[in-house]
C-alpha cells in the first residue's frame, strides 16, 4: 500500500477501492482497471483527495457516467475520483437551477420540464451526468450546455473549491478549456418559463427522433467522432464504405454510421484500431481529418 493510498483509506475508509473495473463504469463495458478510485461525498472530501493525489504526485481524473470515455485495456494509472450520490440532486428556484454534477442529465431536464422551465431539452436522451455533459459542452438538435449554463463550482488540481463564471468556461464545440484538473461539483442554469405542456411534446418528439436514428442494445459510446464544419461525420463514414466494419468485437453500427458497438468483449485497442483505420479512411475519400469527440483514458 503507497502513502496516498494509506491516507485516503484513513478518511474514505471502504469508499476507497483498489484495481476497481472501469469497463463495469463504462458504456462501452470497454477498459482496464483503475490503479486507485475513491467516491467523494462532499466538496471537502474531494479537495483532500486531490489534494492527497498532488502531494503524491500522482495523477488523478473524475469520471462521470463513462458514456463519452473509450479507457485502455491496461486500465489508469493513478486515482479515479467519483462523485457520490449527494451530488445527484437538485434546486430549483423560479428560472435559477442548481444540479449536483453526478445527477443524470436526463433526470435533470425531466425535473426543469416538469416545473415549465425550458431551455434544456436538447439533453433528452444525453446518457451522461450533468458535470459530464458540462465538460463535453453537450449538445443535441440545435442546443447545447453553454446557452443555458451561468456558473460552476468545483475543486481545483490542489484542493481549492472554487465557483467559475461561465466565461472561465471556455465553451467550443464538444468541448471546454477548464483549468487543468478541475473536477465539477455543481452547475447553475438560467432557463426560461415556458408552457409544460408544450415542453413535454417537444421532449418526446426529440426522444422519438433520437429512437430513429441511434442504434439499440448494443454498449456504445455515443459519436465517435465530432462533426466538421459544414459536414456530418456520419455521412462521411457512411461515403467511406464502413458503415458495419469490424475489428475484432467492435464494429461500426449498420444504423448509424458514426457509432462504434461493443459486439461482446471487445478490447479498446480494437476499438482504438478501428478509430484510426476510419480517420485514414475518410481523409482518402473526402480529404477530411476527423476529430474523435469520444476521449481517450488510461494507459495506451
Ligand atoms: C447512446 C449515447 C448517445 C449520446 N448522445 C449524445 C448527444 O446527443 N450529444 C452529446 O453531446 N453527447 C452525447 N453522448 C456522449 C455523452 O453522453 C456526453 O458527452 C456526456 O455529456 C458525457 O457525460 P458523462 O458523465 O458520461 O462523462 P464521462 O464520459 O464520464 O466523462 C467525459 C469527460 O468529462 C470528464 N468529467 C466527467 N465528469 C466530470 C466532473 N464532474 N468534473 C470534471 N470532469 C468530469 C471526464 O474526466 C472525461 O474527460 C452520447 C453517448 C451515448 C452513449
């Protein structure tokens, strides 16, 4: 047992896990194990963990619901830090909301619809956590996170809980420019009162566009690759003949283009592999370098 190791038992006591499975924390049910992983309940708990992990010089990420990670088959050296279940909450004051960043993104647009506030059903059907869906700048059918998003509170590398305003942010397309090791405990929204009623039909009317278009059953990882200006990736792919490819366990669905399913126990370097043949692909078809939007974790 290492010195970080020993300190965050001493605090975490069973909440503090060794060689913990990140393929079971994954969609993707793809990747390793992670070296060290703790579940934090409080800002103050997750300040002395990575705090602890700084001390030890020792790297240390946050993983949110996994939907948007494809993490190496060797598994993360480090600590992987988890937000516990106090951080799945909400409040809701006139138009102002304040979501716990380990809240689903679905149960949250579900709770400001139910209360006529609008602004945030682009996220029906977004399967990750609302600190993840604010670090990927989520977004879908016109909407994204940065409309809608005021403030940020989280803890720095060192241990400092801090409150961000939006513009610390750095929105861009599918992404953020957040201090390095910054891990979200919450995030304020401004919404707009709206008609419930037409709110609901607008929901379901996405979630049944979505149930059109997005491959079922199978684990996935959402997009794989981000959309170039002016271009869909899906249609680029598609042109490039590899709708249905396959490496090993992994293959790109014969539904939708730009999704990668996991066919059972495939590994993330063939995964990975496939990620890259379909890059090299598409430049020789169409002359366009994709930008994965799904990130990479772990030991490669
Ligand atoms: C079926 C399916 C459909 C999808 N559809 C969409 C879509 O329409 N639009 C879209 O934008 N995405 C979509 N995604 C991708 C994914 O759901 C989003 O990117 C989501 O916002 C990721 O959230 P997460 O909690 O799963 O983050 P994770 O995948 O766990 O992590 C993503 C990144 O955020 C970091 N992170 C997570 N939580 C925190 C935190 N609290 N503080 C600091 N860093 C954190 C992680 O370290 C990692 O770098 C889809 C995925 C699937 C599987």
């Amino acid at each position: 047992m290492n010195a970080l190791e020993r300190e965050l038992s001493e605090r975490f006591g069973a909440r503090v896990g060794r060689g913990q499975s990140l393929a079971d924390l994954t969609s993707f049910r793809i990747g390793g194990p992670a070296d060290l992983f703790v579940t934090v309940e409080s800002a103050e708990e997750l300040a002395a963990a990575l705090a602890g992990a700084r001390r030890a010089a020792t790297p240390a990420m946050c993983l949110g619901a996994g939907t948007n990670l494809l993490v190496s088959d060797r598994g993360v050296r480090g600590l992987v830090v988890k937000l516990g279940a106090s951080f799945d909450r909400c409040r809701i004051e006139e138009t102002r909301v304040e979501a716990g960043a380990a809240m689903a993104f679905g149960a949250l647009v579900e709770a400001v619809v139910e209360r006529g506030l609008a602004g945030l059903e682009f996220g029906e059907g977004i399967p990750g956590s609302v600190g993840g869906g604010l670090v990927m700048n989520a977004g879908a059918f016109g909407g994204e996170m940065a409309r809608v998003v005021v403030a940020i509170q989280g803890v720095t590398g060192a241990g400092e809980i801090r409150t961000l305003a939006k513009d610390e942010v750095g929105f861009a397309y599918r992404r953020t420019n957040l201090p390095a090791g910054f891990v979200i405990t919450r995030v304020d929204f401004e919404l707009e009162s709206g008609d419930r009623e037409a709110l609901q039909a607008r929901v379901a009317d996405l979630r049944a566009r979505r149930a059109a278009r997005q491959p079922r059953g199978l684990p996935n990882a959402g997009s794989i690759f981000k959309n170039p200006p002016g271009n869909f990736a899906g249609r680029l792919l598609e042109g490039a003949g590899l709708k249905g490819a396959r490496m090993g366990g992994a293959a790109f669905s014969g539904q939708h283009a730009n999704f990668i399913v996991n066919l059972g126990g495939a590994r993330a370097a063939e995964v990975r592999a496939l990620i890259e043949m379909a890059r090299n692909r598409v430049r020789e078809s169409s002359g366009v370098w994709l930008e994965p939007e799904v990130r990479f974790v772990g030991e490669w």
